[in-house]
C-alpha cells in the first residue's frame, strides 16, 4: 500500500475580482475537495500557503476556513491536515488558531517560522502523517519574511538566508526520521524555474529567488505554494497551483491539485485532478483586443442566459482596439451582452490613434492592480537611476508587511 497526500495552495478565500466575491466559487471549491480527500483515501492534507487573500480577511472568510476544517475533521478521522501560512496571510492570524487545532488533534497550521527564545526552534515545523502501512515526516516550511532573514548575511548568495532556515529545518527532520520514511517539504516561495503570472504578490528580499538545490536531494516531495499556474520544478518539486482563476490572465490555466503517493520513503506517483470551475472567467476576443465592431460581434454571439443562476453566470472582461476615445463605449458593451451568459466586469482599452500605440498600446493599470513594489521601484528608478539594493528592497518588504498587518512575530 502507499501513503497518499492531496497537495493543494493559494486558495485566496476572501478574495474579490472587480467587485465580485468569488465566496460562492470558493466554497464550492472547499466542499469538492472534502469530497475528493474521501473518494481517493487521502491520509494527508497539505496546503501550502495563502490561505486568505488579504492579511485581514472578512469574517466570512474565516468562517469558511473553520467549516471546512470541522467537516475535513468529522468525515475522515484517517486525514491529517498540515497548512502553512503564505505571503498574503497574517502569521498572527493563523498562529493564534493552531492551539486550538492542535487540540482537535490531525489538524496542524504553521503561519511562521517557528521561534523561542533560542531563536529558530525547527522541531515544531515537523508533522508525521501516517497511513497505508506508510508514513512521511513533513517539514512545513512556511513563507519567509523579512524578519525572519533580517539577522542573516545575504552576502554573496542572496538565498543563503533561506537556505540556513532549511538546512536546520531539514537537519531536524532527519534527526526524527524513521528508516524508510519518507521525507516531504512544504513551502511557499518562488524557485527559480518557475513561471510566475500577473496575479502573485512579488516577492522580495532573500526568500525571492530560491534555487531548487535548497531542497535536499533526500525530499521525496515537495509540495510549493505561491505560484498560481501548476507547474513541476525537476521530478521532485511541484507547485499546485491555484484552484480557481484569481485574474483573467489565469482564465487559461488548468486549475488542479495535486494526489500524491508515497511507499518505501520514496515518491511512487503525483498525479493532476483538475479543479471544478463553477464560473467560467471569459476574454472577447480571447486572443487579444480587437475593433469594436468585432467585439460586439463576438459579445452577441455568446450563448443566451437562459436559466443560470447568478452567482454561476461567467465574468466578462472585453478587449477592445479603438482608434479614438468612445464615451458610450460601456453602454455599447452592455447592449451587447444584454440577455447573454456573461457579467461584464472589465473591459480594456488600446488606443492606436494615428498608428502610434499610446501608454505602450497597453491600457493603464487600475489601482487594485499596482502592486507597491513595483512602484517603489519605478519611483526609485526615476529618481536615483537603477534598481534598489536588495537590502532596500528588504527594508520596504518589511514596511510592507508591517502596513498590511503581515508583520512575523
């Protein structure tokens, strides 16, 4: 027999996209992964970051975490449950529940890295999850802030930091290892050879680029987080991805998670499970924007509405090419659409004027999509030239996260 694992990540609860919240998509979501875990078995649940979409979530957010939790809890007393914090959760926040989880016993949440007095205190990101005559010691890794880096000397690799907190992490695991247990990392980062989107957070400061090799080659698994397109890194390191579209640039990802097994402390196969989609994200045109008349022309053509429930009715964003503003532009749009299966909640302007693209033939970006780090590059580019020093970049990360209430412990 083997030991089977549901990877999964950035689940984003709470998140809202151009004013819709996605609470239904997502709990529907939570409810088909419940199901999943018992359909295949799973001995092991192992989420790997971003549980929420803001530090501060709604409490409806939270509520349905805890639902989902106490029902994973209650149906299947085989399944251990190990989730570490991200880059978009509050470490206070998650770690001021996991007594509590601890106290029901197979439900384990890490939101930091896991310190005392002494300083960094390994053993307590390590869980055991046993089943199917198997076990496998998980290291949970969670992301690494800049406070947790903020003693090291980047010098002249600026993973070292990183690799420190690993190297003790790991070094501890093996210390607990059973004989032919099986070794599994859990992490929220990005490694270098990933492909990232437009909807990740950056990352900044020594936890932004992390080499493969900072995993051990005596990891069977390694269950990442943080990048929201699924994608392998080598035959051992895989990032789940996403389980529901966060932006319309994801709109062509194959969601999924990931059902992985282990025998003999070795990894025997991890196989995709695609992701439901209860409400599709559509692009018109989907290969980039078009004339007006031609986008009208698609918006007319997509299918009636019918009798579809409003929360299950997909999101609309129109690409359109102009070659001079159109002030009824959006009453055009919603003329078309009018009856169809779609909810317009975007709609992109490119302006070709006399030939010459205007703002890079790009629309600007609205302000829930700046991302503060690229602008404190752009500002500090035109101001002194060139790109910040990492330890700048780290400071600001450290503001950052300050400001959204992210701060470590």
């Amino acid at each position: 027999m083997a030991l089977r694992l549901v990877h999964t990540s950035d689940w984003h609860l709470g998140h809202v996209l151009h004013d819709v919240d996605r609470a239904p998509e997502q709990r529907a979501f939570l409810a088909w992964l419940a199901d999943l875990c018992e359909r295949e078995g799973a001995h092991g649940l192992l989420v790997a970051g971003d549980l929420f979409d803001v530090a501060s979530p709604p409490a409806a957010a939270v509520g349905m975490l805890a639902e989902f939790l106490v029902d994973v809890w209650r149906r299947l007393p085989q399944l251990t449950v190990v989730a570490i914090g991200g880059n978009h959760d509050s470490p206070h926040r998650l770690e001021t529940t996991e007594p509590f989880l601890r106290a029901l016993g197979r439900l384990h949440v890490v939101g930091a890295a896991p310190r005392g007095p002494a300083g960094l205190e390994p053993e307590r990101a390590l869980v055991r999850i046993e089943g199917g005559g198997e076990s496998a010691l998980v290291a949970a890794i969670p992301f690494l802030r800049a406070a947790d880096l903020r003693a090291e000397d980047l010098g002249a690799d600026p993973a070292a930091p990183v690799r420190r907190v690993h190297d003790a992490v790991f070094g501890a695991a093996r210390a607990r290892r059973r004989p032919g247990e099986a070794l599994v990392a859990m992490g929220h980062l990005f490694v270098v050879g990933g492909a990232s989107g437009a909807s990740e957070r950056t990352l900044v400061g020594g936890a932004g680029a992390v080499p493969s090799d900072a995993f051990p080659p005596d990891v069977a698994y390694g269950a990442l987080g943080h990048l929201h397109r699924p994608q392998a890194i080598g035959a051992r390191l895989r990032y789940s991805g996403a389980p529901l579209p966060l932006s319309f640039d994801e709109a062509q990802h194959e969601q999924q998670v990931v059902v992985v097994d282990l025998a003999g402390g070795a990894l025997v196969a991890a196989r995709a499970v695609p992701t439901p989609r209860p409400r599709p994200l559509l692009r018109v045109p989907a290969d980039g924007p078009a004339p007006l008349a031609e986008v009208l022309e698609q918006l007319r053509a997509l299918p009636p509405l019918g009798d579809l429930s409003p929360e299950r009715v997909p999101l609309l964003e129109a690409r359109v090419r102009l070659a001079r503003p159109e002030p009824a532009l959006r009453a055009r749009l919603d003329e078309a659409v009018e009856g169809r299966a779609a909810r317009l909640v975007r709609w992109q302007v490119v302006l070709d004027g006399d030939g010459a693209a205007l703002g890079d033939g790009s629309p600007a970006a609205t302000l829930d999509e700046l991302d503060p780090v690229d602008v404190f590059r752009r500002r500090w580019a035109s101001r002194f030239g060139g790109e910040p020093t990492a330890e700048l970049l780290g400071a600001f990360d450290e503001l950052l996260a300050e400001a959204r209430g992210e701060a470590a412990p």
